[in-house]
C-alpha cells in the first residue's frame, strides 16, 4: 500500500486523501514528523475541507492543548493567499479587511 501511496502523490500531489494517508504513516510508523507536516500542508492545498473533516477529531481534542492546537492553526494558515486569514472556528479563508 506505501509504495501505491507514494507513486501515486509523486504523478499527482493534489491526491489529499493519499497525501493525509501519508502522513498518517510518516507519524506513526517512521515518526517523521517534517514530513508529516509537508504531507499534511500538501493535502491541507490540494483539498483544505477534506483535510478538515479527516482532522476535525485531532483538531477537537487538542483545543485542551493550545500548542497542539496552534500547530494545526498554522498548517491551516501556510495554505492561505497574503489577502486572507483564518476563521478556524468555521473553517474558512476570509478576506483581510
């Protein structure tokens, strides 16, 4: 399954549901954590509801965690364009007024 995962990212980075698959393993099988987060930010880019709703546990409970929770803010964050900011709460890029 790893060697599908990666060949298929490799022809096609917009996959995030191979790219969060990805991450998943480079966390807790290589306990890579860059590239868990470089996996995480291609899915977050590639398809930024999707990677939401697969995180939105993770996301939930680490709101008693703000670290944690500002870690996912940023991967969040590295996707939008210079204009927007984050509403989290709703999960959606806003225009900066």
């Amino acid at each position: 399954g790893r060697y599908w995962l990666d060949t298929a990212v490799n022809l096609n980075p917009q996959l995030a549901f191979a790219q969060l698959a990805l991450a998943d393993l480079y966390r807790n099988v290589d306990d890579n954590e860059d590239a868990a987060e470089e996996a995480l930010v291609l899915a977050i880019q590639a398809d930024p509801d999707l990677a939401y709703a697969v995180l939105y546990e993770d996301i939930e409970a680490a709101l008693s965690e703000p670290e944690q929770y500002q870690k996912y803010v940023d991967l969040f964050q590295r996707k939008l364009r210079p204009n927007e900011q984050l509403d989290f709460a709703l999960y959606m890029p806003v225009q900066k007024e």
